[in-house]
C-alpha cells in the first residue's frame, strides 16, 4: 500500500504538549485520524476485471436423413451452457439463457465451450428441458478482453433417437387422424393445400356454428416403452383458430380402451408454431404398452352464442420421438 502525504500538511504545532512532554490525546488522535485518511485517499485502487463477451445466436437444426426424421423444423428457444478449462481441469456453468444472448465472462484464453439445445416442454415457459433427442454442440473459443467472440451453434437429432411415426400430411388418403370420435361425419381432417407449412399439404379441420366440435385420433396404435434415457415425445407444427386439448389412449392387448389421458394444451395461434409435448409421464404411468393420440376442439360458446362463425385448425409434421 502507497501512502501519499506529501500533499496534506500535518500541523504539529496544534497538538498541545503536556507537561512531561509528551503528546497529548487530542493530538494523538488528531494525528491518527490523518494519517488513516491518507492512507484510504492514497491507496492505489485494485484494478475491476474486465470481462470478455460472447454472443450466442439461435440454433440450426441441421438435417441428416430426412426419411428417418422428417422436417427440421424446431423450436429451440434456450440454451443450457458450460466452458471447460482443459489446462486447470474446471467446468465453468453459464447457465440456461434464451436465445439469442450476449453476455460477460470474467475469463481470457482457450476453453471449450458445449451447448445443449433447451425447448419448453408442452409450450410452457416454467418447463425448460434439454432437448434429449438433439445433439449438443461443442467448440473451441479463445476469449480475450478486446475480441468479442460470436458462436452460432448447431445440432442434428440423435443417433439413437426413435421415430415411432413421422406424418408430413402430403400424399393422397385418408390422414393419420382418421378415427372420428365425435360421431359427426362432417368434422374430420383432410389435407389441403392452402396456407401451407411446409411441402404441398397440411391437415385440415374446418369448423362453423353448425358444426363446432371435432374429436379425431389416430389410426394406428403406438408400441411405445420407457427407455433407457426415459423420455418420449410428440412434436408438431400447428396452426388453430381454437384451444385444442391433446392426449392418449391406452389400448389394451385385447383391444379394449382405456379412459383418455388428456393432458396437454395449445390455445389459438394465428400464425404457425411448433410444439413438443413431453408424454413420458402419462405412459409410466399406466400398465398399458400401446397408445393412440387423441385431439379435441370447440369453437368457443359465450353468452349464448359461438365467438366465431368458422375456424381452421391445421397441423403439418407429427411425430413421436423416444430412444
């Protein structure tokens, strides 16, 4: 520590000398008192570390079979991230952070920096999860202090990932949702080439006052198991003029069924979105090994009368994902 006094005058004459010729308290403490303000003006100030940035932009999904996988279209909206210090053997957390993001790291030098894909489970902001069934990202980035460093971060599905169905509503027939389970033969899913998402087609429902409620499942029943990883997913891209209610159906090996688990949501959406509904729980649950989707809606009834005089419901790339 670096005392500075040369610019404070002590003013010995002030202090009063007893008789034995000493200082007197006052003085002492007169003298105290400037010496320890000198040394707190004239202490040298540590020097505040300056950070280095990163900047990390929203995922790519990149493809790598589409016959396997079907669209690449995602939903990433956070990150989970780490730097590892290879030289020191540390781990550094930067947290979960949506997307796009820039940031301070009290750091300089090499690390490698690892990014695992984060979407919200069944359209909610209070279910964060990693993504399991997509890649993560790792790279080599050197920080310095003056040379922000930018990180465009990629990922593919998993190897290991498990499409039990991929459903890209294009071609001719009936659609995947082609069990009518609202007994009128006037709601039910066909495919359209209006307003599409991607491709030439989509599934379409149309409703109107006359016709206000749809209930379809799929046709097909799904062998779907716990896994080792224990996750199983629905993915879509939807686009409805009403709330729909989503869930499953147990199916019993004699064919017999079971109440549906209804519970996942999605409310109106007048633009496309994508959605990953996380049913592993409802699957654990039941004793049951197969599994048909369901879907309600209902154009909205209030004060006596219905809130839309027609509505569209569209869906476009279904699949059910596990390992």
């Amino acid at each position: 520590m670096k005392l500075k006094l040369d610019y404070m005058e002590i003013k010995f004459h002030s202090m009063k000398i007893n008789s034995r010729g000493g200082v007197s308290f006052g003085g002492l403490l007169h003298l105290f008192l400037l010496a320890t303000l000198a040394m707190l003006i004239g202490c040298d100030r540590e020097k505040e570390p300056i950070p280095s940035f990163i900047t990390v932009e929203p995922f790519e999904l990149l493809p790598t079979d589409f016959g396997i996988h079907g669209s690449i279209s995602n939903k990433i909206t956070h990150a989970d991230m780490f730097m590892f210090d290879s030289l020191e053997n540390r781990a550094i957390s930067l947290g979960v952070i949506e997307l796009p993001a820039t940031f301070p790291v009290l750091e300089e030098g090499s690390f490698s920096i690892n990014i695992d894909p984060v979407i919200k489970a069944n359209g909610s902001s209070l279910s964060l999860q990693g993504y399991p069934f997509y890649t993560r990202f790792s790279k080599t980035i050197n920080l310095s202090t003056d040379a922000p460093i930018t990180v465009k971060p990629t990922t593919t599905y998993s190897e290991d990932a498990v499409f039990e169905v991929v459903e890209d509503f294009e071609g001719t027939g009936e659609t995947l949702f082609s069990v009518d389970r609202d007994g009128n033969p006037n709601t039910f899913m066909t495919r359209s080439n209006s307003d599409v998402f991607e491709g030439q087609t989509v599934g379409r429902v149309l409703l109107d006052t006359a016709n206000a409620t749809v209930a379809a499942q799929t046709a097909g029943l799904y062998d779907l198991t716990i896994g080792t990883a224990g996750k199983v997913f629905i993915e879509l891209n939807y686009k409805t003029d009403v709330p729909l209610e989503f869930g499953l159906i147990p199916v019993e090996d004699n064919g017999q069924e079971s109440e549906p688990i209804l519970d996942w949501y999605v409310l109106a959406k007048n633009d496309w979105n994508k959605i990953y509904f996380d049913i592993t729980n409802a699957i654990s649950s039941t004793g049951s090994l197969r599994f048909a989707v369901v879907f309600n809606g209902q154009i909205p009834y209030e004060d006596g009368k219905y809130t839309l005089q027609q509505a569209e419901i569209l869906f476009d790339n279904f699949k059910i994902v596990h390992f």
